[in-house]
C-alpha cells in the first residue's frame, strides 16, 4: 500500500510538470500585415510608353523586396484580357487602348503564405486624349481640328493634314463614341463626323490617332442606301439614334468584344418618322413623331407603342399636338419641356411629366401649353441647351439667352464676344461651363448659379478655322 503511495505521488508531480511544460506551446504571435498605399487610385499611362508603378509598401520588422511577393493583373476588359505581371516594382511598356483599366496588386507574405489584395486604375492615354476637338466649316470645307489641354496649342485642320483628304460637307455632329462598357470624357475610341453630304457620306476617326478608320455606312451589317444622320447617344453601354427618321439600336446580342458588338443591325420598326431629340432609359426611349405630330415611346427591347400611354390632364394632347416642327427638347423622367412651331410661325411651350417605366401604368401627363415667352427671338440656326434641372439656354444671331420656365425669366448673358454669330452651343455634363463657338473661337461660358455670363471656366480657345460645328473636349 505504500509502495503504492508512492508511485501515484511521482505520476501527480509527472503529470503537472508536463502540464506546466505545455503552457508554453499555446503562445501565439500574429503574422503582420503589409500596408500599401496603392488602393482605390488611379494612375496616367501613356500608350507606348513606359510605365512604372512604385507604391509605398510598408512591412514591420521584415523585408519588402525579400518577404513579400508582388503579383500585379491589369484588366481589359473589352476583349476579356487580363495581362499578368510579377515583382516590384510594376515595370510594363504600356500597350493597352487608351480608356480606364481595372487593376490588381496581390501581395503575398512568403513566410505565412498570406495574400492581401490592393484594386487600383490604370487610365491609359495618347497625345490626343486629353484637350478639344472641334469640328468646323471654313468657307464652305468641313475641318477637324484638334486643341492640347492649355487652350493653346492647336493642331489646326489635322484630319486633312494626317488623311491627305478633306471631309464631307454639311456637317452637323460631332459624337464621341466609346470602347464598350464605357462612358464619359474617358474610354473615346471614335469620333463620328456626321454630315449631310449625300456624296461622302460621313466619316468615322480613331479618336487615338485622328486617322481616318472608315466611312460611316461600316457601322451598319447591311448599310441603306441613304444615309440621313439625326442625333446620336450613347447611355446603354453602345450608340444609339435617329437615323432616316427611324431609330437605331446598337447590336447588344453578341460578346461585347465581337467584332459586329455596338453596330447598326436593322431600324426599329414602326409607323413613324422620329425627330433627333430622344430619351432612352432602361425600360423605355422617349421621342416625337414629326409626322403624327405625336410624342412617342419605345419599350425597353426596341417594341414601338407609338402613343399608346394613359393622358391624364387636359392642358394639351400629346397623342395629337397639331403640330410637326419639335425645335428643341430634351426629354427626361419626371417633367420634360418641349418647343414646338405651329405652321402660322407661333412657338408654343409645352410641359408634361413623363412616366412610362411601369408597364401597368404608363403615363404622360400635360402641365400647360403656352406662347413661348422668347419666340420673337427664335431664329431657324438657333441652337439649344438644357441642363438637369431644366434652366434653357438658347441663341439669336450673336447672343445668348437663359430660360427658366418656372417662372418665364429671360435674361441674356453678358458675354461679349466680339459681336459675332453663334454657332455652337454645348453644356458640359456638370452643368457648369457653356461651350459657345464663334468664327474662329470657343468661349468656355460659367453659368454656376450667381454668374451672369461674363466669367469664364477656362481659357478662350482662338485660331479655330472657320466657324464651330461642335466641340468635344476630354479632361
């Protein structure tokens, strides 16, 4: 029983020492993150150029070159390609189309194997992707030009000097097109040089080297006969338009990097004749029917519904206005103003509200109809510009006018000018900067609230040959 005794005792003393012993094995030290600072920014890459991205890397108490891996993946996604490269820094000879590129930066942690991700974008440029290109007749010849950042230095005429030929005549739109899936002052692959000019045509420019990419009819699988351009937008993702009087639709049924993606299959059938000025969303496109004298509506495949909508008021009928000249109008959701001329020349204003989203319940609803308050002042060159919040902007001769139809206020801006014809007439997407051209000239108008058309946003752009069509500049 003693010798028993004895035994369970040196067990109790065995057992707590390896216990005590095995405390040590649970101390734990957490491995330490590497900090980046290359998130959520975007850098500048010139094609054909070097580019090298060196972001500060931060790796307590190791070392970033020796501890760390660096996987970097660059996607295109306009061909679904990703470019894949290895170590720090980035070093790569920037070959991608110009236009804003996802990014990725793995970080690995070779002792732990842990990976940390880091997006960023790479927005690709040439030297003709930033500044202002403006399309222009002088006496008579259609000429593009092109204009670097500082308002300044100017490539006067350059699609005749780099193409050897001159343009169509009569233009009568410049539109930015974009690679796919992108939108805005960025992304630009194509200038349209839309004329009417039954003999050339129009002409399509890449936007990267202002070299002439094809005629116009390319963009359409079966072009007609006759071209007649209308207006153009670009808010789903491809080019959309009037075109003959018909709408148009960007082919959307095949891989975005297809060769026919974006182009012109086949107009969107119906009875009737489409004025230029249009609305598209998601659901539906928004339009007039010059011939019905009708506003009209589209659903969201393309499907004509003409006039089909529930009118709820009496101020006017929008399924018969009685009238077939739309001078202006910028349709939107929600209210929407239209100018149209009667057949004796009096110009009538119109307000409606426009809800066609819910197919139970489409709806356009008429506000008023009343004498335009500036009518004596409409010429048949005057150019139009509305912004968000539905403040107009419009010209006479060598003047600018500002609108608002709330309470019918008329002012003329105070920009001087030199006294000369307007021609052109843009307003930036912020609403902020008025683009007014003038022979020889683009004047960059401030039209925040409180000015009154005597400031500018940006300097004067002078030496432009001829008088301005339309202007496009990419910041």
């Amino acid at each position: 029983m003693k010798f028993n005794k004895i035994h369970l005792l040196l067990l109790f003393v065995a057992l707590a020492y390896g216990c005590k012993k095995d405390l040590g094995n649970y101390t734990y030290h957490s491995p330490v993150d590497p900090i980046c600072d290359i998130a959520a920014k975007t850098f500048p890459a010139i094609e054909g150029d070097s580019l090298i991205l060196r972001p500060q890397v931060l790796y307590a108490g190791g070392n970033i070159l020796k501890d760390l891996t660096y996987k970097w993946e660059i996607t295109f996604v306009d061909s679904l390609r990703t470019d894949v490269y290895y170590g720090y820094p980035l070093r790569m000879v920037y070959n991608l189309p110009p236009g804003v590129r996802g990014a990725r930066l793995t970080i690995t942690a070779k002792a732990t194997g842990i990976q940390y991700f880091y997006t960023f974008n790479i927005n690709g440029i040439t030297q003709y992707s930033l500044g202002t290109a403006v399309l222009s007749v002088d006496g008579g010849v259609t000429k593009f030009t092109f204009v670097e950042p500082d308002n300044k230095t100017m490539q006067a005429d350059i699609y005749a000097a780099l193409n050897k030929q001159i343009l169509p005549a009569n233009p009568v739109e410049l539109y930015a097109h974009h690679y796919p899936l992108q939108t805005g002052n960025k992304g630009v692959d194509q200038y349209w040089i839309m004329c009417n000019d039954p003999a050339k045509g129009s002409v399509i420019v890449d936007a990267t080297t202002l070299l002439k990419k094809g005629d116009f009819k390319s963009q359409f699988l079966s072009p007609p006969t006759t071209i007649i351009p209308g207006h153009f937008e670009d808010s789903l993702g491809v080019t959309n338009g009037v075109i003959n009087g018909k709408l148009w639709f960007g082919i959307t049924s095949t891989a975005f990097f297809a060769t026919d993606y974006g182009k012109f299959g086949g107009p969107q059938l119906g009875n009737y004749t489409m004025s230029p000025f249009f609305m598209q969303t998601w659901g539906y496109t928004f339009g007039f029917d010059t011939t019905a004298g009708a506003f009209i509506s589209f659903d969201g495949g393309g499907g004509f519904h003409g006039s089909d909508y529930v009118v709820d008021g009496d101020a006017f009928d929008p399924t018969n206005t009685g009238m077939h000249n739309l001078l202006y109008m910028q349709p939107k959701p929600g209210t929407t103003y239209a100018f149209l001329k009667a057949d004796n020349g009096t110009i009538y204003e119109y307000s409606f509200l426009v809800s066609l989203d819910d197919y139970n319940n489409r709806t356009i609803s008429p506000q008023y109809k009343r004498v335009f308050a500036g009518a004596s002042l409409v010429q048949p060159d005057t150019k139009w510009q509305t912004t968000i919040d539905n403040i107009f902007y419009f010209t006479s001769n060598n003047a600018i006018y500002r609108y608002n139809p709330l309470n019918q206020d008329l002012r003329t801006l105070n920009t001087d000018m030199g006294g000369k014809k307007v021609t052109m007439l843009k307003l930036s997407a912020d609403g902020k900067t008025l683009m007014a051209g003038v022979d020889g000239q683009i004047y960059f108008i401030d039209v925040r609230i409180g000015n009154d058309g005597s400031t500018f946003t940006q300097p004067t752009i002078s030496g432009i040959p001829g008088t301005p069509v339309g202007a496009i500049t990419l910041q």
